[in-house]
C-alpha cells in the first residue's frame, strides 16, 4: 500500500515581543537616573550642563557609538528602549532632544563616517558630555527640499573654504562641533553634497543667539555662519558627494530611534491621565466614569500601543541591515501625529488645569508639535509611504 507523504508544515520565524533582562534593566536605570538626575528643565532656552553631564554619565549621549570610542554599542532596538525611558522619566523634553539630535545627527555621523583620527579625538568627548555636537543641514530656502542648499565648500591646500548660513541649528548656540552640509559640486545635485565636522572656534564660524521658539524650550536653536572657514581635509565625512547619503543614514537613526522619546512622553501622559481621572469627580462622581473621559483615554492607549509596535518594528528592520525606508516612516507620522493627538487628549481630560502652565500639561502639546515638522515633516513622510507602496 503506497504511503501518503507527509504534509509540508511552514517554517515560521518565531516572533518576540517580549525584553530581555538587559534591557529591562537598560530601561529601569535610564528611567531612574533620569528622574533623579534631570528635573524639569531651566526654563530659560539653555538645559543646564549639569543635566547633560547626567545625560552622559548614564550614557544616553552615546548609545548607539561603538563602546571603543566611549559609546554603549547598542543596536537600534535597545538604543530606542532607552530613549523611550529618558521620555517617560521627565517632562524636560528640550534636553531629550537636544540629547538625542547631539547623538543621532553628530555622533553618529562621525562614527560611521568619520576617519580615525577624527573619530578617536572627537567621539570621546561627546559621548561622555564634555562636548556637546549639532546638526547643521537646514538653510532657509533649503528646508525638506537638501537639494537646494547653497552653503559652498572648496577644496584648497589641505582645506576646504566652507561659506553660507545654516538656520534652525539644534544646540547651535552651545554646541562644540557641527555637521555642516555643503555644496562641493554644483552640477550634480544631491551627488554633489559633502559633509564635515566643524569645531567651535574655527575662524569663519560665526554663532548666532537662539531661537525664541514655542517649544523644546530648553533646547537652543540659532542660525551659523560660514565665511571664508577653513576646515581641515580630514574632517571630511566619507567622501565627496556623500553627503546626502550620510544625512540620510543619520536620519534613519533620528525618525527609527529619537521618537520612542515621544512613546515615554505619551506614557506619562497617560499615567497622569488616568490618575486624575480617577481622583476628579464632577457631578457626583470620578470623571473617569464618563464614557466620554474613558473613551478618549482607551483612544490614547490605542494610538500610543499601535505606534510602538510600529517605531519597534522600524528599529528591528533597521538592526537586521534592512533601509527599512517605508517601515521608518510610518513609524515616525505614527508617533508624531500620537504625540500630537495624545497632548491635545489630555488638555482636555484637564480641562481649565490643562490650560495652565503650572500644570505642565499645555508644556507636552508645545513640546508635541515639532514632532511633525524635524526629521522630516508629516507631508514628507505620506509622500516617502506613498512611493514605498506603489503610486
């Protein structure tokens, strides 16, 4: 009698969404330290260094820079639960940014980047606090769109002469050394962009006060600017013409990684939320009895869960050497748009007290609403997902 063959069972990868010790602890450390250690902030458009000091003792200005130049060599998963602690552990949103654009679009860069000498001199010092590193890409007229810096740099005797302003420069005002893109060949667009590590007090490089801005307050913003400053040859980043590809890696870390901040802060968000739900009572009872109060914090929940599986499943594609270009982005307008919706949510579950400053609630919506406009804005995102799918 002839046998039937058995049935062929599919092979499937076996999914966790659980974490490991080292992360759980990674994430209780983080989210202790950050509470005893930060505060909420200055207030006056500077975080404090003590703060940042604190921000490097428990490592997060480098978590993801390899352990040999002073960093946590952590892969993007891990890198993102501890960002998310750091959201969670305080309301001083300014200083986690700033933390996070110091490490994602200047640390990195020169990790990945960088040549030996510059990473072994420069790297240390960022990771540990000592310095503190800024993003210089945006230009006025030169926003989303790279392709149309007009900062210059030509090659001379060793140098380059870099020249242009750079606008909207996060930690500008007090940072130690910036990537600055520039142009170094006109004719060939975006394969026409280089990248450099400019250090504070290069003759040429002029800092500008910062910013009055309506959120990140305690983050400085301010505008540089480049005459005639002449940077050394070794402080080029890769090659010429690399460096739209270089901001674009480093942007891969920024939208996979700096906003699982904004998962922690709808977390606490969250908690704070449901706490006062449960405490206030109008007309006879808690609020949180209301199905309007409870449905728009189930709503909450929702959004806040469906983003981190979302920015979680990002970092995982990332971390597996995957572009992850159309996983990044949904992540990141999942997140942003949460943040936004979720600070909004809770104005209103506070009502008249959402409204004051005091209460530090109307503090998350202004801190909320950036987040659709840095690393790229929500519109920027739809047309990134719109390409990936197809149209």
């Amino acid at each position: 009698m002839r046998k039937t063959a058995a049935p062929v069972r599919p092979r499937f990868c076996p999914v966790e969404f659980d974490w490991t010790v080292s992360q759980r602890n990674l994430y209780e450390k983080i989210l202790s330290g950050v509470r005893a250690g930060v505060g909420e902030g200055a207030g006056d458009g500077r975080f404090s260094r003590d703060a940042w000091r604190t921000c490097g003792g428990l490592g997060l200005l480098g978590l993801s820079v390899p352990a040999e130049y002073g960093g946590e060599g952590l892969d993007a998963v891990t890198t993102a639960r501890a960002v998310e602690a750091f959201g969670r552990g305080t309301a001083d949103f300014g200083l986690l940014f700033a933390a996070m654009a110091h490490l994602f679009a200047c640390a990195m860069p020169i990790a990945e980047h960088g040549r030996a000498e510059l990473r072994a001199r420069v790297l240390p010092a960022l990771c540990s606090g000592e310095w503190i590193g800024a993003n210089a890409i945006t230009e006025e007229q030169a926003g989303s769109d790279v392709g149309a810096l007009q900062c210059t740099a030509e090659r001379q005797d060793g140098h380059y002469r870099l020249n242009g302003p750079k606008s909207f420069v996060s930690n500008g005002p007090v940072a130690d050394v910036f990537i600055v893109y520039a142009v170094t060949d006109p004719g060939l667009g975006h394969l026409g962009i280089s990248a450099f590590a400019v250090e504070r007090g290069t003759p040429g490089l002029d800092v500008g006060e910062p910013f009055t801005k309506m959120g990140l307050a305690s983050c400085a913003a301010g505008e540089i600017v480049l005459t005639d400053c002449l940077v050394p040859e070794g402080n080029l980043l890769g090659n010429e013409g690399q460096g739209s590809a270089i901001f674009q890696s480093s942007m891969r870390w920024e939208r996979g990684c700096l906003f699982a901040g904004y998962l922690g802060m709808i977390d606490r968000l969250l908690e704070r939320c449901v706490a006062h739900a449960r405490t206030r009572r109008q007309f006879g009872g808690p609020i949180g009895g209301n199905q309007a109060v409870s449905h728009r914090l189930a709503d909450m929940k929702l959004q806040l869960e469906a983003a981190r599986l979302l920015l979680y499943r990002a970092c995982w594609a990332m971390d597996r050497g995957a572009q992850a270009v159309l996983e990044i982005s949904l992540s990141k307008l999942a997140v942003s748009e949460a943040a936004v919706q979720s600070a909004l949510t809770a104005i209103q579950i506070f009502g008249g007290g959402g409204y004051l400053t005091a209460n530090q609630i109307e503090q998350e919506l202004r801190n909320a609403v950036p987040s659709t406009l840095f690393s790229g804005t929500s519109e920027m995102q739809r047309e990134i997902i719109s390409r990936e799918i197809g149209l």
